[in-house]
C-alpha cells in the first residue's frame, strides 16, 4: 500500500528547526520533499553544534530525513529558471525566511501564482500582522512573547523557557496540519492558498488553559488549585504554578528513593478524586478517607502541601518504578521523570518507531526521534538526511534537463 501522502511534491526551503520539523513530518508521511539549499554552505545546522568534525551535525540530521537535497543559486538567472521550473512542478512552497525574504528573491505570492496557480504556499513567521510582525524571533523568544515562560516555572523565581521546543517544533507542527488542510481543500477548489503559522500563536494555542486561567483570576481573584492557595497572593496575571496540573486533578512532583544522588529520581503524582480512598489505603492514611478534612475535593485543596508532603514520605521509600508498579495496581495516575538517558534506552520506545537507529554514511549509526504520529495502512521508514546537493542532478533530470544542461548549469554556478 503506498503513503499517505504520495504523490505530493514539497519544495522546502526552510532552515533550522521549525520549517524542517513540518516537512520532514510530510516526508515521514510519503511527500517527495525537495530541501532547496545553498552550494557549499546549506541548512546552517549542519554545521551547528557538530560532535564529529565535517560531519553534519546531529541538529541537521535529526530534522531532515527522508528528503532531497538539490543546491541552487537563486540570485543566479539561470538558477532562478530552475527554480521557476520546480514552482511549476511542484504542490506546496515551505519556507521559514526572514519577513519579506521570498519577495526580495522576485517570487511574491502574486509571481507565484502566476507560475502554478495550484501553489500552496507555507510559512513560518515569528509573529502575524501586527506591530512586531517584521521581528526576528527564535525558539526562547517565542516561548516569551506566547505566554509560555510568564506561566513556566515557581513563584518565587524567574520565567522560565522549557526544554520542550513548542516555538520551533511546535508551530512547525502546526503548519503540517495546516498544508495538509490547504492540500484537501484544493481537491475541492482547485486553487491553492497561503498557509501562515505565527510562532506566538502557536506557542499561544499549546498554552490555551493560561488564557483560561487569566480570565477566571480576573472573575474571581483567585484560583484554588494553584500551589499560591490559601496562603499565597495572586496579582492580576495568571502566575507561575510550580508543578501544579493546571487541570482539576491536582498533581505534583515528589521525590523518591536515590533522589539525593540522582536528579531525576522523581515522579508525579496525581491526586485523583475517583482513587482517593485508594490513595489513602497505599500512603498507609486510612483515616483521611472519611475525614471532612480530606474527604472531598474542596477540603483538600487548601491542605495539598501537606497532603503532598504525606505522599512524598511514602514514595522517598521506593524507586519511581517500584512506585509506578505499585500505583498503577490502583489505577492512581502517575508517571516517572524519565532522563533523556533511559527514553534513549527504553525497548518499547524502539519497539513502536518512537526512537529510530539510522545509519549515515559519513556519521554511522545515530538514535532519532521517528513519526509521533501512527497510521496503520501507512507506517513511517525513517531515512536518513541527504548529504548537501546529493540529488541535484537526479532532480535536475526529473526537471527535464539533460546531462550537458546540467554540467552548463553547474558551470554557471547555478546549482
């Protein structure tokens, strides 16, 4: 059975991480992606953060498999002609420039379109329409402007930015769904459009329940499943909530045994209403069960430190996993802090495609992160990044160009 997305040509001409997480999630789901890079230099992250010297680096290898690589000079008139000829050929533009980049190149939406009517055209912007719409913007700075690191971290402290990459991979995600959609939609109309994916919005819609939250701080002045109830003060935005769930379930972070040694010998615990009295029977405080101070949801909220602290000195007894086995017994929801280290080692993670071993032919064998997204009649092979300008001269063929046209185009420096 073929892909999903088979038959879909992409021209990528995005760099870094954002634009590169949306295409390579369409390459994973069988679109043909064309990575349009300059010669000798490429996709800025190969060469970033490198760990094997003239070898890409793991940043770009990660973001970029199961695509093509081609190098074209775009400021070159006959490379500018090789590209008119893969707008023509091609279903969808992705690109992630600077504001206003792809116009100054010649190739506005209305040029564009005048090419290939059919065009979809994707972009990944820091910002939409507005007052700080021509702003460069990276992961950290999109975190900030999106209401992520306001919300991020404890009281007492600094914003913080998370390791998560919701800004970069985040909105390129978004924009995949987004292409998608524009994709079907031209099934019906035959015309293509533009797709933006603002990465303030993005960061924005993952950081929904805040915008919740701000509007009932506003309404009520306060909001009891933050750790800042009873005791605490709460302003007029919503504040940092520790470890909190932000969800009706109260939960929070508790150590277990080895944590003085090892710094992710924690789980998180949720004090879930249904499995109360469960929770009790385990953290050997039977009598909180029928207790009007602890009984029912209302009356423990003003007491979940202490009630946590309570939970705390029975997981410091046992390993995250030992107390993982035990709860899940009782359907008590939790989950283990798991380091980088033991995803990277965890079976079922490779068993599912989550974590992929790929073989490089100037890197070797790597671990990457392979399609979080499972369809049954359409598995993902995950293959390895193109080396910079590999399928040049493949693509130049499929373009129509014969082998003296493309020495020509080379020798002019055009690709």
């Amino acid at each position: 059975m073929g892909k999903a997305l088979d038959g879909v040509r992409i021209l990528d001409f995005t760099h870094v991480q954002s634009g590169p997480t949306c295409t390579q999630l369409l390459a994973w789901f069988g679109a043909d992606v064309i990575k349009v890079e300059r010669a000798g230099a490429g996709d800025i992250t190969r060469e970033q953060l490198r760990d094997i010297p003239d070898v890409d680096s793991l940043y770009f290898t990660m973001l970029n498999h199961n695509k093509r690589s081609v190098t074209i000079d775009t400021k070159n008139p006959e490379g500018k002609q090789v590209l008119e000829a893969l707008i023509h050929q091609c279903d969808v533009l992705v690109e992630n420039f600077a504001p206003g980049a792809l116009d100054r190149m010649g190739f506005t939406w209305e040029r564009i379109q005048e090419l290939n009517p059919r065009m979809i055209v994707a972009s990944v912007k820091g910002f939409g329409p507005g007052p700080y719409e021509d702003c460069k913007v990276y992961e950290n700075v999109a975190q900030c402007a999106g209401g992520a690191a306001s919300t991020t971290g404890f009281d007492d402290g600094p914003p913080v930015v998370t390791g998560a990459q919701i800004g970069d991979s985040g909105t390129g995600l978004h924009l995949a769904l987004g292409i998608v959609t524009a994709l079907y939609q031209r099934t019906q109309t035959g015309r293509g459009q533009r797709v933006l994916a603002a990465m303030q919005d993005g960061v924005l819609n993952l950081c929904r329940v805040k915008l919740r939250d701000q509007q009932r701080l506003e309404r009520t002045g306060e909001m009891k499943e933050y750790p800042q109830y009873p005791n605490g003060q709460f302003g007029e935005a919503v504040p940092r909530a520790g470890n909190a769930s932000g969800g009706g379930q109260p939960g929070w972070i508790l150590k277990c045994k080895g944590w003085e040694t090892d710094p992710n010998a924690y789980i998180y615990f949720i004090t879930q209403a249904p499995v109360w009295t469960k929770i009790c029977n385990v953290i050997g405080k039977e009598e909180w069960a029928t207790d009007p101070d602890y009984a029912t949801p209302a009356a423990r909220l003003p007491r979940l430190k202490e009630i946590f602290a309570e939970i705390e000195r029975w997981t410091m007894t046992k390993s995250k996993f030992e107390a993982m086995q035990i709860l899940n017994k009782y359907d008590i929801p939790c989950g283990p802090i798991l380091s980088m280290k033991e995803i990277a080692e965890e079976p079922s993670l490779r068993k599912t495609g989550t974590i992929v071993e790929v073989d490089h032919p100037k890197r070797g064998k790597y671990l990457t992160v392979g399609n979080p997204i499972k369809l049954s009649d359409s598995p993902t092979e995950v293959k390895r990044s193109p080396l910079l300008g590999e399928h040049t001269d493949e693509v130049m063929a499929e373009l129509g160009y014969s082998p003296e046209q493309i020495s020509a185009l080379r020798t002019a420096g055009a690709i």
